[in-house]
C-alpha cells in the first residue's frame, strides 16, 4: 500500500521522517535564511552548553539525576 501526504500532514510525516534520519530543520534551510538564525543559534547552543556544564541537561546516553 502506498499513500502520498498533502499539506500540513504531508509536512508531519516529513518532519518525522528526518528524527528517524537525524535531520533537524536548520538542515534544511536555505544559507541565507541560516544566516538571519545564525546568532541565535549561536546563543541557544551557549545556554544548552552552560545548562549541561551545571548538570541541568544530563550528558547523553545517561540518565538525568534523581
């Protein structure tokens, strides 16, 4: 059985798709539109980094404490 999804549903299945593959959105964008993201990228990996150092996100494959 096959079936080809349309619209949003269509972009759902896509986007489900590329966790299985690995793929995250910022992947898949056009370098200028990386480009207007790139600072706050930038920022979000210096938070996710700190919270990491301080023990708030556990590094991966551990389990969190508690």
């Amino acid at each position: 059985m096959q079936y080809e999804p349309t619209g949003l549903f269509a972009r759902a299945v896509q986007h489900e798709n590329d966790h299985l593959d690995g793929v995250l959105f910022i992947d898949r964008l056009t370098p200028g539109h990386l480009a207007e993201i790139r600072s706050a990228l930038t920022e979000l990996e210096l938070e996710f980094s700190g919270a990491r150092q301080r023990g708030v996100i556990p590094d991966d494959g551990k389990s969190p404490p508690g």
